[in-house]
C-alpha cells in the first residue's frame, strides 16, 4: 500500500474548498471515479466535519503539540475504521481497499486518508505536518524537504510571499529616505 498517496489525500481534503457537491467532487482523483460517482448531498456534512478536524491536526502538528495530534488522529482512526481487504478482477489486478465491501464514499476516502495520515506522523513525526506561511493562504502540506524546513505549500506561495516582504522593505526603506532629518536643536 502507498501509505504516502493515502496522506495527500488527506492533505487534499483538508485545502479542498467544500461549498457544495462539486467541490466534493473535485477532491476525488481518476483513481477514485467511483467515489466522484457515488458521493451524496450526506457525504458533504461529514467530510466537512473531517477536513476541520483533519486541519486540526496539521495545526497540532506545525505548532508542536504532538500528543494533541496524535489523540485527534486516534479519535479519527475510530470514527473511520481501517479495515483493509484485496479487491481486484484478476491475478494482475489485486489491490488493498481500507474499507469493507459496501463502504460509504466517506468511510473508504476517509479511512484512507486518516489511516495515511497517522503512518506519515509515525514515520516522520508531526513536525513534517505543515501550514502554509503565507497568511493568504492557509493550505496546508506534508514537508518532505530533507531538513524540515518547508515553511509554504507551494512554490506560488512562497515567491508571493517572499516578494511581498521585499516590496515592504523596500517602501519601508524609501520612507525612511522621505523623512527630512529634524534640525538639531541647540543645547542651552
């Protein structure tokens, strides 16, 4: 099983916009057709509820509270239980499912996405859950940078940002510049 791919889908919910169905849909890969399919009006209330809790974690994570995202990934292992099973049609087709026949679209998404998620922690520690810097954005990622210091989930993110902060010195730097300098005053 690729538990990294079951991760970004984690990721994925978490910085999908899910104001209606097709938002929803829009979370789901090729892979995952069925799923895009098969998902109702009462599945968006409950990824909803995942992605805020699932959010919850990468923000546990980034700020170092460890134990506060491993009791919310442990409560989420519960509500979506990982129940692995080989699906296929054929001997060169076998897969791993996370879910029993017959899941909802949110418990085989959810289950996949919390049980990847809880492998990347163990793996890799909370500290590789990360929150964009860029305070426009607010997505979050899975720091796979070789010493822990990814700070933006993409490229875009932190060229903006770093362009930003240079502009802001910059005006900072003329406006010092403007300031005509005060006379002394004499000193009686």
């Amino acid at each position: 099983m690729n538990f990294d791919a079951y991760a970004r889908t984690g990721v994925e919910l978490v910085n999908a916009r899910l104001d209606d169905l097709d938002g929803l849909r829009a979370v789901f890969s090729e892979e995952q057709g069925w799923m895009r399919d098969e998902v109702a009006e009462r599945d968006l209330a409950i990824f909803r509820r995942a992605q805020k809790r699932l959010r919850d974690v990468f923000e546990y994570g980034t700020s170092g509270r460890d134990n506060e995202a491993v009791a919310e990934l442990n409560a989420l292992l519960e509500a979506f239980p990982v129940q692995p099973r080989i699906s296929g049609h054929d001997s060169s087709d076998w897969h791993m499912h996370v879910t029993s026949r017959g899941a909802s679209v949110s418990s085989e998404y959810l289950a996949g996405a919390v049980w990847g998620l809880s492998v990347w922690l163990c793996e890799y520690g909370s500290a590789r859950f990360g929150v964009c810097a860029d305070d426009r954005c607010g997505n979050v990622y899975l720091d796979t940078s070789s010493n822990c210091c990814r700070r933006f989930c993409s490229e875009r993110c932190a060229t903006r940002s770093h362009v930003a902060a240079h502009r802001a010195r910059k005006r900072a730097a003329v406006g010092e510049q403007a300031v005509p300098a005060q006379p002394l005053s004499p000193v009686s």
